[in-house]
C-alpha cells in the first residue's frame, strides 16, 4: 500500500513541478519553451551559457536556427562530448526538433553559448533571449540567471533533487 | 562444395579484418585512466608557471602539499564553470583537511587567459583555487608533463572566439609530487571530496 502511495505522490509533485514551470510559447508555433535559464557568469568571462527544455508538440520537425540577446554579440548552441578524457564543444549550426520529443539544453550536455557578453550576468537578474525557429518563427524567453556554476535554474533546485533521490532507491 | 569454402575462407578474412581493426581502434582509443590509475605512470614532472599575481613558481613551489590540477580555459561557459564550482564545493567539505591540499586552474589558452583575465575569473570561485598562466612554451610544457591534451579550435571565420578542446579531468599529486590519481571534473563538491579524503588518507597511511 504504501509503494503505490509513494509513486503516486511522486507523480503528483511531478505534475506541480511542471506546471510551475515558467513555460513560454508562441501561440502560432507548436514548439514549446520550458525551463529557460543562464549561470551567472564569473569575473570579466567574455561568454556565458543559458539552458532550456524545447518540446516540438507538433505532427511535423522543426528546427532551431539561431538565437538573439541583447546581452551579448552573438549567440551559438554547442554540445559538450567526453570523449577519451577530452572535452570538446562542437558547434551546432542547427538544432533539429523531431516532432513528439522533448530537446534538453542542461549542463555537461548542449548550451546556448553567449559569446563576447556585453554585460556580467548577475544571479537574481533576467534578461531576454529571442529563439528563431523554421516553422514556429520567433519565440521570445525572460531567462532567469543562477548562481556561477549552477547545475540547475534556482527555484527548481528541491524538487529536482527529490525526484533525483526517489529514482536512485 | 568448392564454393561454400571459399565463402567461408571469405566469411573468415572478413572476420580477421575486423578483429584487427576492432583491436586497432582498441588500442588507440583506450582512454588513458585506465593506464593511468594503474600506477605511478610518468604523468606530472617539472613546470614553471606564472601565478596571477605576476609570481614565477615551478613543480617544486608546491612540495609538501597535495596538488588538485584542473587544466581549463575562462572562455569555456559550461564544463569549466562547472570543474571550479565542483572544486570549490569540494574544498568547503573538506574543511581542515583542505590545508593539506594546493588547488591549481591552470589554462590551457594562455593567450587569452593573461593574470588578469584569470584573476578576475577566479573571484567567483574559492579563494584558494590558484591561477597559474605563462607563456605558450611554458603552458606546451605543462601540458606535455601532465599528458594533457588541448587543441584549439580556431575556424578561419572566427579567429578569437575559438573554443579548446582540454582534458575533462582534475588529477590530483601527492606531497612529493608524484601522480596519485584522476576523477572526472563533472563529479559534484560532495564526490570529490570524498575521493580526495580516500586517495589522502589511503598515501597518508
């Protein structure tokens, strides 16, 4: 009895967990944008990296094309790999969106890198990010910054980790 | 039946050939802890460097003191934030035991990461971490000692937002110098620390 207790509660603050979620779309587009946040970058860092869930609701792909700021000069997505002992960030001109899938931008994996930031990103600040996609078109964001090094955008940090322990046992 | 032979003399060529290449890419892509946490294998040897407060120091500055190395670059946004901050959280956990350990963040672009640049940098992280830069030559030389492999990748398009590929390890020395052992640099404060209380008491004792 009380395993499916358990399980169901776990469900449950799932559910809350996301509908917390600071989610973002266009009303034209079928891409959804969930969970957008940046580290707060150290001192004099010429760039700084934001993260973010996208979700291609739609029949058809998508696909992410590029990305504005005013808080920096250029925006880029790259993904980390180890590979050997080595990590390598490559540049990804294009993020593909396949329809029904949910593209996760988290620490140690893919980034949107801001390059030559005009300003420090300071924990607690937010600023905009503009996402242009093939078919959905433009997308705007306020992305909330945490911490410097931060694995996880503030707010989220209970959560997440209770669910994280609950699948370990 | 003369056929189905030299099909199978085929099937058996084939299969050869793919086990010597299977074994090749083995050997070549083997990543090198598995050799390394083996022993004292030659990883680490003489550096001179330059701090960020403009002071030479070489290898043996730091003698009597475990050496924590992360290699790493200021212009990296997502792992090398992510080393320093694990760095960092791990220095705070092991509280007095901290004292017994010289935490090093030397860059493997010093083109860019000048003292300055490094300075700044390494005020949003624990103060004990050191920033340690030179030139080009003295940098080749540390990474050659350390087996570190950093490669830039500068496009022709874009020659000064480049990133460096770099080692995703912090590898840790004992107090005479010698190569303990590596962990990965993703691991959180809480892991590392752990790790560095085991290797230290496991050489202490």
């Amino acid at each position: 009895m009380k395993r499916p207790f358990k399980l169901i509660l776990s469900i449950a603050l799932a559910l809350i967990a996301g509908a917390q979620v600071n989610a973002q779309t266009s009303s034209a587009s079928s891409v959804v944008v969930e969970r957008p946040w940046a580290r707060a970058t150290p001192g004099g860092a010429k760039t700084g990296a934001a993260y973010l869930i996208l979700i291609n609701n739609g029949e058809a792909p998508d696909q992410l094309l590029g990305a504005t700021t005013p808080v920096a000069d250029k925006v880029q997505f790259h993904s980390t790999t180890e590979e050997n002992g080595m990590s390598r960030m490559r540049e990804m001109p294009i993020v593909d969106l396949v329809p029904h899938a949910k593209t996760t931008f988290d620490p140690g994996g893919m980034h949107i890198m801001l390059v030559d930031l005009k300003q420090p990103l300071k924990e607690g600040q937010t600023f905009s990010l503009s996402l242009t996609f093939a078919k959905a078109g433009k997308v705007d964001v306020t992305v909330p910054v945490a911490k410097v090094g931060a694995m996880r955008p503030s707010d989220m940090a209970p959560m997440m980790h209770h669910h994280d322990d609950t699948m370990k046992e | 039946m003369k056929t189905r032979t030299r099909r199978l003399t085929i099937i058996a060529l084939v299969a050869a050939a793919g086990a010597i290449a299977l074994a090749e890419a083995w050997f070549v892509a083997t990543p090198y802890p598995k050799v390394v946490t083996s022993g004292t294998a030659a990883i680490g040897g003489p550096f001179t460097l330059v701090t960020t407060d403009g002071k030479t120091v070489s290898d043996e500055t730091y003698r009597g003191k475990w050496l924590l190395i992360y290699f790493g670059y200021t212009f990296c946004p997502d792992a090398c934030p992510t080393a320093l901050t694990n760095m960092s959280a791990a220095l705070e956990k092991l509280g007095p035991n901290a004292s017994e350990l010289q935490p090093l963040f030397i860059t493997v672009d010093p083109q860019r990461d000048t003292p300055v640049v490094m300075t700044d940098y390494l005020k949003s992280f624990d103060s004990r971490i050191v920033g340690l830069t030179g030139n080009q030559a003295q940098i080749d030389g540390v990474l050659k000692a350390y087996r570190v492999y950093a490669e830039a990748q500068k496009s022709e398009v874009d020659n000064a937002d480049y990133p460096v590929s770099h080692s995703a390890y912090l590898y840790l020395m004992d107090p005479q110098g010698r190569f303990a052992n590596v962990i990965q640099s993703s691991e959180g404060g809480e892991e590392i620390a752990a790790w560095l209380r085991k290797q230290m008491t496991h050489r202490n004792g």
